[in-house]
C-alpha cells in the first residue's frame, strides 16, 4: 500500500533575469536552506535528493547538493524540459510513498541565457523533430521563436474552431500581471492594463510580447516526508501530495493539431488520473497553479484540467472565473507569464505556492479557505505531470 507523502517544508528564492542571478548552485543551495528551515529539519536526516535542472553540465545536482553537506546520500539528476521541478518532486513522492526513503530533498534551479529557448546540439536527432513535423505540416514555419510558434499555433487553431477573440488571450496575462503585483518573488510586479498587452508587438498571432513567459533564473525546493518522520520530530499536521500523474505523449500528439501537439491530450489525461487517485474532483478545486507559458496555454490548460468545457474558456476568462471572486484563483503567484519560468524551478516554485496557500501563509495572495489545491506543469517532447495537494 501506498504511503501518504507530507510536503513538510518548500523554500524559494526571489526570481531574476538571465545576467542578474547568482550562479546556480548558489540559488539551489539558498532555495533547499529555506526549505530546510520551514520543515525544521536537519540535511543530514536527509536520505536522498533530486536535483532538476535544463541548461547545465551533468552532476550539477551533487554540486549544488554539495553546497548542504557532503554527507554521501544519492543524488538524481533529471531533466524533462519545462516539467523538469515537477518530474524530480515525482520521484521524490515515490521514493516516500514506497518506502524507499523518509525524507527526501527536492529542488529544482536554472540559470537561464538571454533569448528565446534553442536547441543546444545540431549534430544529432532534434528530441522535437516529430513535433516541428507536426507544425510544418500544419502551419508552416516562419523567424519567430519555435515555442511561441507552437503555442501561438495551438491558439491560432483554437480560435479558428471557436471563434476566439484575441484580447481573451490578453487578459490572461493583465490577470498574471495583477497577481504578480502581490508576490515580491516575481519577476515582473507592475501591473500592465489589457491595452498595453494589446499593444505590444506581436510575436506570433495572437501572442503579444507581454503573452510570452520572460527566460528567467532561480530555484525552489520541497522537503517531502513520511508520516512516521514527521511524527519522530515533532512534525504536525501538513499539506499533503493527495493524487499524482505524469503523461507523456500520445499517437494523438501528433496527428494534425498544434493543440494536441503542445499537450493538450496529455494533461487531460494525467488530470483524470489525479481525479480518480485523490478522490477529488476539478470542482472540488481552489486555487490552482497551471502552465502559463504562454497565454494560449494557459487558456487550453482550463478546458484540459476541466475547469470549464471545452470550447468553454472565453466564457470562463471574462466572467473573472479564473481569479479572485470567481470559480477558481489561477496562478495566484503570477505564473509562468509574470513570476518567470527558470525551467527547472518552476515546478518546485507552483509546489510552494500551493503548499503556502493550502497553510493559509500567503499574504496578499492569499485564497480564502484554501482547502484543496492543484498543479499542473508541462514540458514539450514532451510530459506533463499533474499533482492535487490537500490540507485536510
């Protein structure tokens, strides 16, 4: 039987751009203290650590780690693109959950180049070649940055099938904008009115430049835990990992639909999974932190985690269902779009953003009665891991 996973302390550090942050061992080791510090438990009652990260040599997880302690325990570096935080915080639940371990360090670093993403290898098979297959045959290719190419795609057929207005995009990202204003962890805290989001340049229809998440360097770390640890130190009740799926990508992925192709099958998939583990369903939700990359993702992700039905989300954007007020808080820390994405982190950075909501600790960002809270974190080539915490 499986063991229930406690999330007994989450640390992060204020998020920069690329040329402006520390280097990245730095970061995760000042990341990994905080969570230590909230748990107030020892590194060295530490069994394991997971270390994710993108950009870097191999082992920067151990040099990173070294920077706790060098007290010999096993050291997992991953990396599986943007759900790079999340993927490492699943081993990291199945090490506890199968007991494998106690307690567990995860964390989660980048330290990111200016620019958009590119591939760093030309010598050898593209891990995205099935996907840019997928976009040329449907759209073609142009000089915009691949991503927003494909997730700009995604949108451009969403609204093609129902009729979208732009601005519905546009408002996603004055929402993140607006959250942001409240999380003195974000990048970017100065609220932009949906005019000046309109009226930035245009990246990839309908992506505007203020729709596209900032390449950003930081890091964030969990301390998972067993119910029996907990108990030896004096742990109390704590937010809990109630339900959790990774997906990667189906025959359906690559078929001709850039909505497919950038995930949208996946997190469908991984979210009913959680559905059914957890015993809770997408109504039963709170606050949820989800993929914001780009706007167009973001509003693709609602109907994928069934906040709303499909064809669905317009509705949902301008009613206010999707912050204070409304149905559900998305991205109460800004998300991806106004907190920053540094690849490794992010998944680290929605784990602590939910545990803090869920302990009722999150200042202005604060959910009222946040209860149950869901996560979700996709990575092109792709996996998309989706995670339910409660508190309860």
């Amino acid at each position: 039987m499986s063991r229930k996973v406690n999330v007994i302390g989450v640390g992060m550090i204020k998020f920069s751009k690329p040329g402006a942050s520390e280097d990245y061992n730095v970061m995760a080791a000042k990341a990994a203290r905080a969570a230590l510090k909230d748990a107030n438990v020892e590194f060295e009652k530490v069994e394991q650590a997971y270390a994710g990260y993108v950009y870097g040599d191999s082992t920067c997880g151990q040099r990173a780690v070294y920077e706790l302690g060098t007290t010999g325990i096993p050291v997992f570096n991953v990396n599986n693109n943007c759900s790079t935080g999340s993927s490492a915080l699943m081993l990291g639940r199945q090490a506890i959950a199968g007991g494998l371990a106690e307690c567990v360090l995860v964390v989660g670093f980048e330290q990111m180049e200016k620019g958009a993403l590119g591939s760093k290898y030309t010598d050898r098979t593209n891990p995205l070649d099935q996907h840019a297959g997928v976009m040329s045959r449907t759209q073609g290719f142009d000089t915009s940055p691949p991503a927003a190419q494909m997730f700009g795609g995604a949108g451009r057929e969403y609204r093609w099938r129902y009729g979208t207005r732009k601005e519905t995009f546009g408002k996603i990202s004055e929402k993140a904008r607006r959250h942001a204003a409240n999380n003195p962890l974000a990048v970017f805290t100065d609220p932009l009115s949906l005019d000046d989001i309109m009226a930035s340049p245009e990246v990839f229809d309908p992506l505007t430049r203020y729709q596209c998440c900032p390449p950003t360097c930081g890091a964030a770390a969990a301390i998972l835990a067993s119910d029996d640890f907990a108990r030896a130190h004096g742990i109390g009740k704590s937010v809990y990992i109630a339900g959790q799926a990774m997906t990667t990508d189906f025959a359906s992925s690559f078929s001709d639909s850039m909505i497919k192709m950038v995930g949208y099958d996946m997190t469908v998939s991984a979210a009913a999974k959680v559905y059914a583990e957890s015993g809770v369903g997408p109504e039963d939700v709170d606050v949820v932190e989800l993929h914001d990359c780009f706007t167009a993702n973001e509003l693709l992700t609602y109907e994928g985690l069934g906040l709303c039905p499909e064809g669905g989300a317009e509705k949902f954007i301008w009613e206010g269902d999707n912050t204070y007020g409304g149905k559900y808080v998305t991205n109460p820390s800004g998300g991806l779009l106004s907190k920053g994405h540094p690849l490794g982190a992010t998944g680290l950075a929605q784990c602590a953003e939910l545990v803090w909501q869920l302990r009722g600790k999150a200042d202005r960002r604060q959910v009222l009665g946040a209860r149950v809270g869901l996560q979700h974190n996709l990575g092109l080539g792709g996996a998309c891991v989706v995670t339910m915490y409660r508190n309860d």
